[in-house]
C-alpha cells in the first residue's frame, strides 16, 4: 500500500517521500517500513509501542492511534509530523 512519508523522515527513505510497504494491520505495517529503512520506526513509535506525541498517522484520511487497527491491501496512510517550537 502506498504509505506518505513527511518530510524530516524522509532521508530514512532515500528521500522518497512516498513508498509501499505491506501488512494488515499498522503494526505490521510499521515493522515492514522498518525492514525496508532501519530506524524509521523508533521515530514514530516509542519504547510502549505508542505512537509518538508529535506524530500523527491517517488511514483514508482517519486519524487512526490503534497499531493494531486493519488494514486493505488498496488503504492510503499518511504520516505526518506536527512542528513544534517558537520564539
């Protein structure tokens, strides 16, 4: 499935910000992006296997939290990282 990479994760892809990973659920589908680029994971995900505070993932434009939420072979996931910061 087509998975959109936001662009400050973007050099674990080679710079590709759109890529196709497998699994039907997000837990696998996140373990399949970290098979095909080592370390992008642990940027998404921390050590409970929660998704990151500062990262936002959609399926089909839903925002999805559940690792364990399914997922179809034709689903578009969107990953997105909020900014933070300021003066």
């Amino acid at each position: 499935m087509k998975v959109r990479i936001p662009s400050p994760l973007a050099s674990y892809t080679r710079n590709a910000r759109e890529v196709e990973a497998d699994g039907a659920t997000l837990f696998e589908l996140l373990a399949d992006l970290e098979r095909l680029y080592p370390g992008i994971r642990f940027r998404m995900i921390d050590e409970q296997d929660a998704v990151r505070p500062h990262m936002r993932i959609f399926v089909n434009g839903e925002q999805v939290w559940d690792l364990h939420a399914a997922l179809g072979k034709d689903d578009d996931v969107f990953i997105v990282q909020a900014l933070s910061g300021g003066a």
